[in-house]
C-alpha cells in the first residue's frame, strides 16, 4: 500500500481524493487524514473511494470468482500445476527471476504476489477451463471454433483452380509453397479471432465440416481478392487445444464467468461499485 501511496502521489493523481461518502461501505476512522499540505488533504475514506472508484468493480469481481473457484475445484494438485505453468511464464518475462518481476509489479515478495494475483487468476481460468471441457461440443458450435490455411488470389478463376488442384493437404502445402507471399495457416480461430469480415461470416459453415480438406467454394474477401481455405482437425480431437484457445478469448470469459456468478446468487449493493461492474460486462449481473 505504501508503494502504491508513493506511485499515485508522484503522477499527481491524489488531488481528486476526498471523502465524498459517496460509497456505501466506509472505512474505519475514515476522517484521518493520511497527506495533506496547503492545497491538498487526503483523508482514508477519500483514498479509499479513489481507489474503489479505479479498481473496486474488478477487485470484487476477482473476490467473488475466487470465492465461487474454492467450492467448484476440487484438484489441488491440477491447480498447483497450473500456478507452476503461471509463475514459470512471468518468470521468463525478467530472465527467470519472478521476484524481480513480483517487485516490478510492485510487491514486497514473490510469495504475496503468488498469493493476490497469480493463484487467484489460476483459479478463474480452471473455471473457465472446467465450464468449456463439461460443454464442449456446445461451445465449438456457438463460437464457430475451426483450424484452417488459406491461399489468398485476385482472381476467383485462379481461386477455383486451386481448389480442383488441393486433392489432399500435401497438395494443398505445395500450393501453399507456390503462392507463399499470400498463403497462412490461420491455426484455430473462433468467430471473434481476428479475420477478414467475410471470413466471420462464413465461420458457421466452416467449423460445422466434418471431414478435413478443401472448401468447396471461393471466398471473396472484404477487399475483393479471394481466400481458398483447407480445412484441418475437423473432428475436434484436439481438446486441450480447444480448452485453450476458448479459454483465452474475451468473450468466452465473461460468458462462463457470468453462467458462474449467476448460478451463486452474485449481486452488489452498493450502487457505484454495481454501476462499475454492469460497464465491465452486462453478463456479470441480472
């Protein structure tokens, strides 16, 4: 907290602090002043409702999904190792030091930061994990989930001809090879993957294929060239793969963690901080 005192201080940001007594919730001998001068008095309920007015929307939201994450898992050892995978990732990010990063972040030790941020963000996403894997099949459909390379032409003529030559996907690889300024494999996308519109709006045909190989049609581009794709993984085998890539997308995070937040009852009383939360996600509340 001191560090975070000091941080806000220096950017200027304490000038807006003052207890305003616009939350609900107040903080013990709330009137004590912690900075003051001749232009500036800071009091803990002022730096408080800074604070919750900044963060407080999300922090109740990470309560919350820790607290709902502690009754559904139920494998210590699965989130042990994923907190592991978490801490060897940031790790790399500062030459395999996480104390160096904890500190960066702006924690006293590696242990608090495991403790406030890294386990519960392992916990959210094994909920998350937990809810795809149980609605798999469910999930690749809503949210179009397919692998697929493309080779991208001017024209459709030339389009179709690779498409009578794409017999298999070693055919198709040399293709690929031939026209390799404008040939990708777009790996595992979903329906908000980053795509050319076109592409999107094709996405629930694509991903409904149940057999590799090459789409049968040309797809013209939003900018009118046009994509033949070749079509991969089409039986969906590749799960972990799947739970992953669902995992990380946006949407599917504040889908399931709302299909959690309502199955136990979540709901705020306090205006501001419920006013915050519905601006972070219109799923998180009914």
């Amino acid at each position: 907290m001191k560090k975070l005192v000091l941080l806000l201080m220096c950017a200027g940001l304490l000038t807006a602090c003052s207890s305003s007594s616009s939350y609900s919730t107040q903080v013990s001998d709330g009137d004590s002043v912690l900075v003051s001068d001749s232009t500036l008095k800071v009091t803990k309920q002022g730096f408080y409702e800074y604070l919750m007015d900044s963060y407080g929307g999300n922090e109740v939201l990470v309560e919350a999904l820790t607290k709902i994450a502690d009754i559904e898992l139920t494998d210590e050892d699965e989130l042990n190792d994923l907190v592991e995978e978490i801490k060897t990732e940031y790790a790399s990010y500062t030459d395999d030091d996480l104390s160096t990063y904890a500190s960066y972040m702006g924690y006293d030790d590696v242990d608090e930061y495991v403790d406030e941020i890294i386990v519960p963000s392992a916990k959210q996403e094994l909920l998350r994990k937990h809810y795809i894997s149980d609605n798999l099949e469910d999930m690749i459909e809503e949210y179009c989930v397919c692998s697929f390379k493309k080779i991208v032409v001017e024209k459709e003529s030339e389009a179709l001809n690779i498409i009578s030559e794409a017999t298999d996907e070693d055919a198709f690889d040399t293709l690929m090879e031939d026209y390799s300024d404008d040939a990708e494999d777009a790996g595992m996308v979903t329906k908000n993957s980053t795509l050319d519109d076109n592409l999107v709006d094709i996405l629930d045909d694509l991903s409904a294929v149940e057999e590799d190989g090459v789409y049968s049609s040309a797809i013209k581009l939003s900018d009118d060239t046009y994509a033949v794709v070749y079509l991969y993984d089409t039986d969906h085998s590749n799960t972990d793969d799947i739970i992953d890539t669902l995992s990380s997308d946006s949407d599917v995070q504040e889908y399931v963690e709302g299909i959690y937040l309502k199955k136990y009852n979540f709901d705020v009383y306090d205006s501001k901080i419920k006013a915050a939360i519905e601006e972070i996600s219109d799923q998180y509340l009914d």
